[in-house]
C-alpha cells in the first residue's frame, strides 16, 4: 500500500515533537516531507540564552542532527521557504516554485518577533532575538563593539541583555512600563530582580518609551519619548512575539491572532492542522515550550489516526535562565475577587515569596531567590489540592512538611554520587547522564530510562529539580491533567464516573466505551477498573483474577525468589495456644523456614512454596484461622493495645474495640493498603496516629483520627472528630472507609487522598451531615455482605479444582 | 521419540494467565494470551530472576510480579528501555493439546 504524504512547515520545536511522538505511536504510517526555514537540524530554542551568554555551544543545543532526518526516512528541506498553499489540489509551493503534495499538512511555523516601527529600525547594528542567526550577530558585534540597548524587559530582554552583559557590552534596557516581567512578576519581585541585575551592571531605563533608533550608516543610539539619549553601537528588539500566520492567512485559513484550531490540533480545513507558537487555542495563544509539549503529544495522537487526545489548553510556568537568579513565576499571581495573598520577605537573603490562594487553592505562585519549591507548587496548582491544613507552612516549601528521606535536599546542591532513588538505588550523575545522552524531556521518560522515581514516588520533587536544572528551567513537563496510565487519556475520576453513569459492568466493556486503544490494558489499568467496578457494583460485578497482582490472585505475599508468605488474621492482635499450636504446626509439616512477628501484630509464615499454598490454608483454617489479607489493597490490621481490661492507664476496652473494628472491616478492598489501629488511652500504645484510621480512647470517650502514614512519608493523622460510644467508632469509620472507597484514586492511600481533597470535604461529608454518614456506613456494610467470606477457605475447600496453584505438568523427573 | 512433548491442554491454563512446566533443569511458564495464542518462555525474568509465570499478562506481554519488568511473549525480549532477554520455547497445539518442543532441555535430573 502506498503511504500517505505528510507536510510539515516548520523545522523547529513544535514540528519536530509532533513529528518524534508521531513516530513513535505510527511509524511506518506516513512518507514524511519537512520545511526548515533555517539551514539546520533541529535545535533547543529555549537554549539560546545560555548560548548568547556563552554557556552552552551550539552542539549542545541541537535537538536532531541532519542524520536524525535520514534515519527515520524524513526528507528534510532545509533553507527553503514555504511560499504558498493549494488547498484544492493539496500541495505547498515552495520559494523555487516546485510544488509539494500533501495527505495531511502540519503547519508549524512558529512566531516572529516584533519590530516595532521606528524610525531608524532597518539601520544595521539593530536585531531581533530569535534565533541562530540573530545569536551570531549579536555575539559578532560583541567583538567590535562596546555598547548596546535592549528594548524590552520581559523574559527574552533580560536574558538577552544578560548574554550581551557576560559577553563585555555595557548594556542598558529600555521597559515600557516601571516593573520587569510585569506579566509574570508582581512590582516586589520585578524591584528585587531589578536591584539584583543592577548589582551585576545592568543599567535600566524605565518606564520609558524608545521614539527613535539613531544613526546614518549604523546605529549610534536611541532616543526616549523623554528627550534622553543613550549611545549604543547595538540595539535589541525584544518587545513580544506574534504567532507567524501570514501563509496559513494566504491559503485561507481561519486566523484570529493565531492559527485557529479546535482541541485536535485542527485547523478548519480537516486535513490540516497546526502546532507551536503559531496557534490560537480557546483564544489563548502561548510563548512558551511546555504547552508545545502538549500539544504535539495530542496532535500526534490525531495523524496517527487514534483521533481520542485531546487538548484543553496547558497552565504554564516561568522560570528566568539567567545563572545565578532564581525566578520562578506560574498562574495568576494579581490576585483579584475572593484572592487571599501569602508573602514571605526577606530583604537581605533576597528571597522573596508570593502565593496567591482561591478558596483554599493555591492559583498562582512568585517565587525570587528561592525558587527550588516552584514544582511542588506548580503540582499543587495543577491538582487543585486543598492546602488549607498546609496553610501555616506552605510558603516555607515542601521540605518543612517533614519528609524525612529527603528532607530540605536540593537537586543542584548534591553531588553526582548522591542517591536520589532509594528504591532502585539510583544516584544523581546516572539521571543526569540519561537525560543528557537520551535526550529525555519529561518524568515519565526518566522513569522508564533508570527507573528513578517509578517505585515509592518520594524523590520525585527531587527528580523533577534534576530534569529542571539539567535542560535548562523550561523542561520539566508537567502535564495538566493525569491520564490513568498509557492506554488511555482518561484520568481516574472521569473512568469512575463513567462507569457509575453509563452502567458499565465488565472490563471488557469500560475498555470499549472508553475507548482503551490496547486491546485488554496493561499492568496499571487493568487492577484500577477491576477495584472500580467492584467498588461500583457490590455483589454484581465478577471480580476478575487475572486482572489483579499477583498477590491478591494468589492470596499471599510473592517474595524475592517467588516462594510466598502466608500472614493468617488475628483479631485485633489477639491469639491463644490453639492457635499458636496450628501456626507451629503447619511450619514444621511445609519446613517453613522463617516465622516473624509482623508490625501490624500478627504472625508472618515465610517461604512457603505457591502449590503448598492451598494445603497450609486448610491446616490454618482447621484451627479456626482465616486470611489476614497482608497481600491485598484491603483492610490490613487493627492493631491494639490492652487497655482497660489490663492496663492501669486505660480509660475504655481498646481490645474489644478493636476487634470489633476488624470484625466490621475485615475483607474490603480498598484503593490501596488500610491500616486502623485503637489506644486505650493518649498515651497511643497502638500508635493509632499513623494509621489510615486511628482511635484513641478518652474518659469520656473516643477520638478519631484519619490519614496517618508510617511508611516512606511519615505523616501523623488530623482529628477528624470525636464520639461518645462504640457505635458511633463503627458508624463513623464505615463511612469513612466508604468514602474513602468510593473517591480516591485506585493506589492512591488515605494520606495523599486527604491532602488532595482536604479534611473539611472529609468532615463535611462524614461528621456534619448525619444523613450522608449513614448512607455511606450502609453502603459499606452492603459491599461487605458480600466480601466477608475467607478466600483461603474456598480456595482450600477446593482442592484438587484449584489446580492453577500446582504445576500444569512435571517433565522428565 | 518425538520432539514434541504434550504438557497439557489450552483450556487448563486461564485466559491471559499462566502454568508452569516444571522440568529437572529450569521451569517453563505456559502464557495463554489474548486469541488463545500459546507462549512458553523461560520462567525467570532477565532482571532479577522474577517468576513471570505470576505476572498480569496484557497484550502480546507479561509483567514481571517483582519489579515491572514488562517482557514480550513472542520473543522474550525486554520492552525498551529495559534490556534483556528470556528463553522461548516453540509451542504447537494439537486437538487442543499443548505441546513443547524441550529438545534444547535437559530433562535428566543430575544431568547439567
């Protein structure tokens, strides 16, 4: 079959990552034909900055060299220009009057800078700063040269005033306006940003307007709407961008300031369609890398013709690059109705700090001299996380949370022999190495290259500051919206609501009507739907085995060398000899080499073999023992400690409410792992505050406390309330339980689920409103109806049907 | 004697799961894969020995249980980026029964 013609015209970022993510979802789909204006391969233009200030080399900013094109069968047409489109006989005409023909057209042409009309604006020695060749001039005039003007103190001025300052110019900047960045800085930080460049010998002129650019055969200087006069033997335009429209205008296209197009990426003639800075987008149009990231993932999707991404626009970040400034500036940051400001000063360390709240939301964030918390806040932003219990140290960063692994580390600052991924045991010159020889952009591509980060997730900040500081400030890519994992676009909470909403009862159906574009999931997916459809359809949904880890399909915990581990329930923490008996028993007829005493009290058999499984669980279960659940996404334990029954501090029967609790609890799955614990009294004996729920026992009654962690980020629970009697215990964690069932993210444990949401949406749903509390302790009861039946029971009772625990066939023995 | 050694039938292995053949030098995992397509691989993950006989199996591909490691049924090899590679065993099927050519194992105890 011939294949189709794929145009694009544009050989810069936003072409050529449309051009990398198209190939690696449809590779052989297209014979591929690229327009370059400039004489190149592809470069990193964000990294011209470092370039002009003489930091980095031009090798080191090529993204694809000419053989990059030639290996992937890519004609690459390079210093030619793209004069016209033909869209009734699908074919571009280039500047030699040859004729292109195309299936499908990529327009990709990206922005032009500026020029203001001046007076003396074509005189020679005046530049833009856009791209290679605006570079080589200016660094040229360095060499002949002392002085120059750069009109323009937003973001692509100041960098270039910064290469031009390092490269021996004297250098004055002319601003329209009296802050800097006044798009992305508030007038405090635009000041200490000012004073800061000021302190390296960068001179300002501002709020000034430049009325004329001087000179007879070069230019000399320029002059201010206010009569002065400033001598510059080089002046830089860098006032703005506009999206570069004029050929798609020619050939009829729809154009407003933009390209316009729909959430595809499409143009309004379907067989075209546009990417990069040359696109308007729910009219919006953008200057920076990270939404063109987004986009060509999207637009790629659709050439490839899997036609299901879409593209709602991109929430975007700043950061300055000039070595040895730290800006950072993300979101609305003006404020404005119901905005609440939180401002930390500090004049003399020259940190200064601004997070802008909306409800308990943080919707935009200034950061100067500080800026290693700019990702954590930028995730925050893009999760919608309700940071109203972070409110007293949000502005002090994600280190004062207290994350004892990693506590107040900072990426730059560690050597390359530093482990950054305690999981994987990965070190910080490994990622570096990854990303600079793989060219990797983004956290998902770090991840599958070393594995840092894929594991716990603790480092990720970490990571994410390394891929930062590693490209240059602009490449962390943090998509605005997480799809449940590869095979989909749809995030978890769309996949829930789906599946409520349009009645869907199997995998295999969620899988089609959301259109899953594998064939039955992967290894992330395929749990996920299985735990949302039986959380959705209690007692009518047929769990599917195979789509479970292997752990909760087996029943025990896989250990390193594929032997199990069998941890039988003990109530509450409660055992007795005839148990212990049975326990004792079973190690010595299966030659069970290790017996441990878990941390959540109970007793942990060790090595046993996957087809003794089933005999062990009849033994077990002949003394009355039943599944403890250690190897599910379930309720786990409840520990306990003696209380008033023994203990001469005890204030209520923790035992027995803990036993109660387990007896309630027992059986259900969760999104993840669920661990209660119950203390006789404050002095928490059962350290009932770093469990997923925890119950403190009072004189005059009990304390309730949720969301606590003991793992990789210890965190200590939030009282969610506190009860008078029992009933209330087992009504309120009921509902808790369901809540938490029904509303967190497949994986997600109760501590990051309550972060995201917040306890007052906790609170209002499970202790102000008594109605909805009963409802939901009634639907968790009803699930559990049908969950409470012991699994090593059917299995053992089974025997020999069971036969997937032993050998389909021995051979040569 | 035949090459062929019939281990059982497609039917006794449940759809996009796995059995093992247990011989005296090594273990084979037996894959029932979408479409009843029938895969035997070495049971070891190249990364850290993992059984891939427990793993999820999705698409034309298992996943380790220990660590992720996603490996390609049809030819052993580890998904990029991870590098590796398991061996494969040709699989036939006859009236509905599974048979393995283990002409390349050793199937005397004792004998290495």
């Amino acid at each position: 079959m011939k294949k189709e013609r794929l145009v694009v015209i544009g050989n810069g970022m936003a072409g050529m990552r449309t051009v990398e993510e198209l190939l690696q979802v449809a590779p052989d789909l297209y014979d591929i034909t690229v327009f370059g204006a400039e004489p190149y391969g592809n470069y990193n233009r964000i990294l011209l900055s470092p370039v002009l200030a003489g930091e980095k080399t031009l090798d080191e900013i090529m993204l694809n060299d000419l053989a990059w094109y030639t290996d992937h069968g890519i004609e690459l047409i390079a210093g030619r220009k793209v004069v016209g489109i033909d869209r009734r006989a699908h074919t571009v005409i280039d500047d030699k009057g040859a004729a292109t023909p195309y299936d499908r057209l990529l327009i990709a042409t990206g922005s032009d800078p500026v020029l203001l009309p001046l007076p003396g604006k074509d005189l020679p020695g005046v530049v833009t700063f856009r791209d290679l060749a605006d570079v080589d001039a200016m660094v040229r005039a360095c060499e002949d040269f002392t002085k120059a003007v750069v009109i323009g103190g937003g973001l692509l001025g100041l960098e270039a005033a910064n290469g031009l300052l390092k490269r021996g110019m004297a250098v004055t900047v002319v601003h329209l306006v009296d802050t800097l960045m006044e798009r992305q800085l508030d007038p405090h930080a635009g000041r200490m940003l000012q004073q800061s460049l000021e302190a390296r010998g960068l001179r300002f002129a501002l709020p000034a307007q430049t009325e004329a650019i001087l000179g007879d055969d070069r230019v000399r200087g320029v002059r201010l709407k206010d009569g002065r006069e400033i001598e510059a033997d080089l002046v830089v335009m860098a006032v703005g961008i506009r999206p570069n429209i004029a050929l798609a205008r020619s050939g009829g296209l729809h154009c407003e300031r933009g390209i316009v197009v729909g959430d595809t990426l499409q143009t309004f003639d379907p067989r075209i369609y546009a990417v990069g800075e040359c696109v308007q987008h729910r009219g919006q149009v953008y200057g920076l890398v990270a939404p063109l990231f987004d986009q060509a993932k999207v637009c790629a999707n659709h050439l490839a013709l899997l036609g299901y991404a879409i593209y709602r626009g991109s929430l975007i970040s700043t950061k300055l690059k000039v070595t040895g400034i730290d800006l950072f500036s993300a979101g609305a940051f003006q404020g404005g109705d119901g905005a609440e400001d939180i401002v930390f000063r500090d004049e003399t360390r020259g940190v200064y700090k601004k997070l802008v709240l909306h409800d308990n939301r943080l919707t935009g964030a200034v950061l100067y001299g500080d800026t290693v918390d700019g990702s954590w806040y930028f995730r925050l932003m893009r999760d919608g996380t309700d940071v109203a219990a972070l409110r007293e140290t949000l502005v002090f960063g994600q280190s004062y949370l207290g994350d004892p692994g990693h506590g107040g580390a900072s990426a730059s600052a560690l050597a390359d022999d530093a482990e950054i991924c305690g999981c994987n045991g990965v070190a910080k010159g490994t990622i570096v190495k990854a990303i600079t020889t793989n060219k990797l952009f983004t956290l998902d591509e770090v991840r599958a290259h070393t594995k840092a980060s894929s594991s716990c997730g603790s480092c990720t900040g970490l990571v994410e500051q390394i891929i930062a500081s590693t490209l240059g400030g602009e490449y962390t890519k943090t998509p605005s919206e997480k799809p449940l994992c590869p095979c989909t676009d749809h995030t978890h909470a769309e996949t829930r609501q789906t599946i409520v909403a349009q009645k869907l009862k199997t995998i295999a159906d969620v899988m089609a009507f959301m259109e899953w574009r594998t064939p039955n999931g992967c290894q992330k997916c395929r749990p996920a739907l299985n735990y949302y459809l039986l959380c959705a359809w209690p007692g009518e949904y047929v769990d599917d085995s195979q789509s479970r880890f292997i752990n909760e399909r087996a029943h025990a915990n896989i250990q390193k060398d594929g032997t199990y581990s069998v941890i039988p329930r003990m109530w509450g923490g409660i055992t007795n000899p005839k148990e212990l008996r049975a326990i004792a028993d079973v190690a010595d007829k299966f030659r069970i080499p290790t017996v441990k005493v878990t941390g959540g009290q109970r007793i942990d058999l060790l090595g046993v073999r996957k087809e003794d499984l089933p005999a062990v669980w009849r033994d077990l279960n002949a003394a009355g023992l039943v599944s403890g659940h250690a190897y599910g996404k379930a309720l786990r334990t409840v520990k306990t400690c003696v209380g008033s029954e023994w203990c001469r501090f005890g204030t209520q029967d923790s035992t027995a409410m803990g036993i109660a609790l387990e007896k309630m609890t027992w059986g259900s799955w969760t999104p993840h792992k669920v661990k209660m614990a119950v203390s006789g009294c404050p002095r928490n004996c059962a350290e009932a505050t770093i469990k997923d729920f925890g119950v403190v026992a009072v004189e005059s009654g009990w304390e309730l406390h949720v969301g606590g962690n003991g793992g990789v980020k210890v965190r200590t629970t939030e009282l969610l309330c506190k009860v008078a009697t029992p009933e209330e215990v087992m009504e309120y964690c009921g509902a808790f339980l369901q809540l938490y069932r029904e509303e967190a993210r497949y994986l997600e444990r109760t501590a990051p689920w309550l972060e995201r949401v917040g306890l007052a949406y906790v609170r209002a749903h499970v202790v102000e409103d008594a109605k909805e509390r009963k409802a939901l302790h009634a639907r968790f009861l009803f699930s559990q109806s049908f969950s409470q039946t012991d699994p090593w029971g059917e299995r053992a009772a089974e025997i020999p049907v069971r036969s997937e625990y032993a050998p389909l066939k021995v051979v040569g023995v | 004697m035949s090459k062929w050694t019939v281990v059982g039938r497609v039917e006794d292995i449940p759809p996009l799961g796995a059995r093992v053949v247990r011989t005296p030098t090594l273990d084979i995992a037996v894959f029932r894969a979408v479409g009843d397509r029938i895969f035997a691989l070495e049971d070891r993950c190249p990364h850290r020995g993992g059984p891939l006989s427990q793993g999820i199996v999705h698409g034309g591909r298992v996943t380790c249980p220990l660590h992720d490691w996603c490996i390609e049924l049809a030819a052993g090899e580890a998904v990029a980026p991870d590098q590796g590679s398991v061996r494969t065993f040709p699989v036939r099927i006859t009236d509905g029964q599974i048979e393995l050519d283990l002409d390349r194992v050793t199937l005397r105890a004792g004998a290495a």
